[in-house]
C-alpha cells in the first residue's frame, strides 16, 4: 500500500505535538489501537526528530510523517530519521523541490489558485489546507477543485469529531488531519487510553 493510500485509509492524520521523546511510541501504539496508523510529528518541538525515529524503530506498523516542515534541512533529517512523508505549513518551492526528487510524498500547505499551481506543477495531486476554518473550510476548497480537477485536500484547522463526516464525504477530502485525537496534556499527562478513545470515536463519526 501507497503512503498516500495508507493517509487515505486511516482517515485522519494526527497533528501530534511531543515535548518528551519517551512519549512519542505510546502516543502511537494507542492510536493505531484506535484504528490511526498514521501521524504527522510536528517539527515545532526540540524532540521532534529524535520522536520520529523512535516510532519509525519501534512501531513499523504505524506510518509516521513530520509536519511543520519549512525548510529543506528539517526535510532532510525528518526523512533521515525515518519520516516515511513530510507536511508543510506552506508552498515552500525548495522543500518540495527536494521531496519530489527524492520521493518523498509532500503536503505543502496551498490556499490559493496560485499556490495550488505552484504544487501541480511538481506533480502533487494532495495538498494541505491550513488552517482550514479560516481559509473558508468546505465551501473554499469545494470552489479550488473545480478547476483542479483531481486535487484532493488535507485540511486542517477546525476540523473535529462533530464535522469530521461532512469533510469525509466530499470528493475533494483526501484525509483530514487535526490534533483533537491526540491533545497535547493527554499525551503529556499519559492518559494514552484516552486518545485510543478519541481515535475511535473519530473514524466512527466519519464512515457514520
């Protein structure tokens, strides 16, 4: 199965943020017991690489991605560590550059017709929408697909358990991603039990 077939099936792509690398492979175990086997490790934390490749060592069924990426050193050594995708907040022509080149799947954050161009002009065909609910949510990313035929968007921002199915059921949704099934102070406060729970309730909510 494809890295972006494996996003596809677990529906959402956490947004996971780690203060402590020791919490990162119990953060993941108990959301692929929630039926997510895929996460997203923020690069806005000291410990983000080293989390990465805890997970990518420890976990080989769960797929792990970093996020936050903005530059091409932080791509190099998120892959480096075992990063199997790399997200961006934004269209970083360099980062993406080097993803396609090496091929690594990229979601460079694109909220506009030109910044869209910019990323099918390397061939992506799914792009982050960040942050989602300021951007005009559904409603906007439902206007960019008309003349993107094919384009499939990663939202995030605003996207939770109670909107996660009307997101899933539009064409143009590849996957959502969000972190309100891994909060930062369950993680923190080690009630992994918890996020297992959110997960669940999470996909439930969108194949209904």
């Amino acid at each position: 199965m494809t890295v972006m077939e494996r996003l596809r099936n677990s529906v959402v792509v956490p947004v996971v943020v780690l203060d402590r690398v020791e919490d990162a492979v119990p953060t993941a175990r108990a959301m692929a017991a929630g039926g997510v086997d895929t996460m997203e490790i923020t690069f806005r934390t000291a410990c983000a690489p080293e989390a990465i490749r805890a997970v990518a060592e420890a976990c080989p069924e769960v797929l792990v991605g970093a996020g936050t990426i903005i530059n091409v050193e932080q791509a190099r050594l998120a892959v480096e560590m075992g990063a199997k995708f790399i997200v961006s907040p934004g269209f970083s022509e360099e980062v993406v550059g080097w993803c396609v080149e090496n091929g690594i799947p990229v979601a460079p954050g694109c909220v506009t017709p030109t910044e869209i161009m910019g990323a099918l002009k390397y061939g992506l065909t799914m792009v982050k929408f960040f942050p989602a609910n300021v951007y005009g949510g559904l409603n906007a990313m439902k206007n960019l697909a008309a003349p993107f035929v094919g384009l499939k968007f990663l939202p995030t921002g605003g996207v939770n358990t109670a909107n996660i199915k009307e997101y899933w059921d539009a064409p143009f949704i590849h996957a959502v991603g969000g972190s309100w099934v891994c909060p930062k102070a369950e993680i923190a406060a080690g009630h992994f039990e918890k996020i297992t729970e959110l997960c669940v309730q999470a996909r439930a909510a969108a194949l209904g």
